[in-house]
C-alpha cells in the first residue's frame, strides 16, 4: 500500500504541546478514524493507527449493505488526557482542524478521550458534530442523525450502547477462536489490560459468556483473583479513565504489579489498553493460548513472531476491534436501527463471519491471523475502488 494521502503535524501555541492528524485514504471524498490523546503519541503512531482504519473499513465492507466503506484517518494529540489544561488544548486541536472535520475527516473517541467529551470540545471548536464529513453521503440526513442519537442513548445495565458494542465484537471474536479450537466457556480464564471503554465492555460480555476473568489491570496495577474477578462490582467501581477504587475488592482479590496480567495463569489474554503493550522484551512472561487485540497495535511485529514461533495466536487489532466504527456506520447508514439487541446480533454475526474467514485464510495460507487480514485487505480494496474510487 502506498504512503498517507496527507500527514499533519500541529503545534500548540500556547502549550507548545503538539498534535497529529495522517489521512491515509479517502473513499468516496471521507475518511473515518478516531482521535486519541495521550503522552508520547507520536506521528508515527498515528500513521499506523490510520492504517489500520482503512484496513478496518475495508474488512466490514458488503456490498448488499447500506454502509459503504469509508477511508481511513487518525487524529493524535501527545498530552495526558487527565492534565488540567488537556480539555482546552482539545478544543484547540479541534479549532485548527476544523477545515478537515467539516470536509472529509470523521472522528470520534479513542484512547484517553470519551465520546461525550470529544462531542462538548468539537462544538466549542465551531464544529457542527464531528462526524459532519459523512453527511452529504446519506440519503435522509435527519433521520440518520436522530438515529445515531437515539443509538448512543441507550443505556443497558448502567453502560452505554456505545461502549458496549466494540466489546462485544472483541468478546466474540475470542469466543469464535474458542469455538473453533473446541474450548468449552466454562474454565477457560481471561486476562485484561485496562478497564475502560473497550476492556470493560469485553470482560462483561466475556464473563456472561461463561469465561472467568481472572486478572483486570489498569493503571494502579493489576486486580488478580485466580477463582474469578467480580466484573460488575469492578465496572461499578472504575472512574472515567478505567481506574478501580480498590476499596470494592474482595478478601479473595490480590493486588499485584502493573505487568502481572501479562503472566497470569489463563488461556486468552486481552489488551485493551496502550499501543506497544507487548514487545519483545516481555512477551517471554506470556503462557496464554490466545492474544485477542482489543487495543490499537499492542503486541509489536517482533514479539508476534516469537509469540506465533511458540503457539500462542494472535487475533490482530484490525479485525477484532473493528466492531465499534463499524456499528456507527451501521447505525448511521440504516442497516440497523437504535435498539441494543439488534445491535448486538448484526455485531455477532458480522464479527464471527469475519474472524471465520481471517482464520480459514490463515489456514489455508499458512501464515498468521494477521497475515490472513492484510491477505483479505488486499483482496478488497481494488473492489471498493473501482466501484466508488479513493484518493491516494
């Protein structure tokens, strides 16, 4: 695939901090792909990010379906999202972005930034919503508008259906790897890096599932109980950024260092944290069957090679994590509606059907997960343009 359409790199004024924004493909004149905010993001995570967003949109794309695949963008700002002057360095960000999110850059939350906050800080920027570039391609744009809306404001068991949908698709993309494996629910024990939108969705979903959690870990250190987390009470305890109060744990529960996740004694292993979680000088401590890749990038080329060398799989970002920017397109373009158990089944049914061809082609190629997604990216793309073209 050839170099980013457009690379921007945006200093602050004021702060001096600075910002990025990698528009590596337009589809039909838009590209979508969140926006994060931590310390150290750099260009060339960003680039990456943006990347996989192309990669993500091409992999949901069907053609008897409403949603039409956009390209793929990334937005970045290098500050840590609890710093005082973080929120009014966003609007900032935004303000200067403005010209790119009112023509053909979508966005929305990822890491250290929610969606209502990204939403608050875009309309003090000026911004009619930060999803705007998309509208002129949908037929009834009012109607699409009130149901994106409707969708983001259903609640079920105190989290959003917004939060909850990426989970579910990670949670079911471990659970078709079980499946096909022929490992039963029940026994089989579950690692999570990081308690927020994503980790938290996917141990709830994990554990109804039947799984035990047995180690969550977030940025005071990792909780580990090896007959099982309480996952609800730790959902119910965590702040905005994921942080357990540690007063809710049980006489059961260990508390234990930052990386003890990795090592836990279980089967699946899902970091839903940082990019870069897995490199090459820990991925020796993991003894996991399974990595699912709930985070952006977390186990770097290096460490998968050695984790591939020695058995362990590892179910790539691209695929297992897409289930979120699809279900927004899903929901805006009309292929579902604002209803929870709709969304949940159309997620299910897309993400297993996704994970079952990646896993049939890596098979069948005899290479990787990972291999077998950039195998079926590139099988896709040439389709999506010459029916609806890109700009390179």
């Amino acid at each position: 695939m050839a170099a980013p359409l457009m690379s921007l790199v945006w200093t602050d004024h004021v702060t001096g901090r600075q910002g990025f924004l990698v528009v590596d493909r337009l589809v039909r004149g838009v590209a979508s792909g969140g926006l994060r905010m931590r310390p150290g993001c750099t260009l060339e995570e960003v680039t990456g990010l943006a990347r996989g967003m192309t990669m993500k949109e091409a992999l949901h794309y069907d053609p008897a379906g409403r949603y039409v695949p956009l390209g793929g963008a990334k937005g970045g700002i290098d500050c840590d999202p609890q710093d005082p002057g973080a929120y009014a360095l966003l609007v900032r960000y935004l303000r200067a972005m403005r010209p790119h999110v009112e023509n053909f850059w979508t966005t929305g939350e990822d890491l250290g930034l929610t969606q209502d906050l990204v939403d608050r800080a875009a309309a003090e920027a000026g911004l009619v919503s930060s999803i705007q570039a998309v509208y002129p391609l949908l037929d009834d744009e009012a109607a699409a508008r009130r149901r994106l809306a409707d969708a983001f404001a259903i609640e079920v068991d105190g989290i959003g259906l917004d939060e909850l949908v990426g989970g579910c698709g990670v949670a079911e993309s471990a659970l078709a790897a079980l499946d096909r494996a022929g490992v039963p629910y029940p026994g089989t024990r579950v690692a999570v890096q990081g308690l927020g939108t994503m980790g938290g969705a996917t141990a709830r979903f994990l554990t109804r599932a039947g799984l035990s959690v047995v180690a969550v870990a977030d940025v005071k250190g990792t909780i580990a109980n090896p007959s099982g987390l309480d996952v609800e009470a730790l959902l119910r305890a965590r702040d905005a950024y994921g942080t357990v109060d540690r007063s809710v744990l049980r006489p059961g529960d260990l508390e234990l260092p930052g990386d003890a996740w990795l090592s836990a004694d279980a089967e699946v292993l899902v970091p839903a944290a940082v990019s870069y979680a897995v490199d090459t000088g820990n991925e020796h401590l993991v003894t996991a069957r399974w990595i699912v890749e709930a985070a952006n990038m977390p186990v770097l080329p290096e460490a998968e090679e050695r984790l591939a060398a020695r058995g362990v799989t590892v179910l790539p970002d691209v695929v297992v994590n897409s289930g979120t920017n699809a279900w927004w397109w899903w929901t805006l373009f009309g292929d579902i509606g604002a209803d929870a158990d709709e969304a949940f089944a159309h997620t299910r049914r897309s993400m297993r059907a996704l994970v079952e061809l990646m896993l049939d082609r890596a098979e069948s190629d005899g290479t990787t997960p990972r291999a077998a997604a950039h195998a079926l990216v590139a099988d896709r793309l040439p389709v999506i343009a010459q029916r609806f073209g890109w700009y390179r």
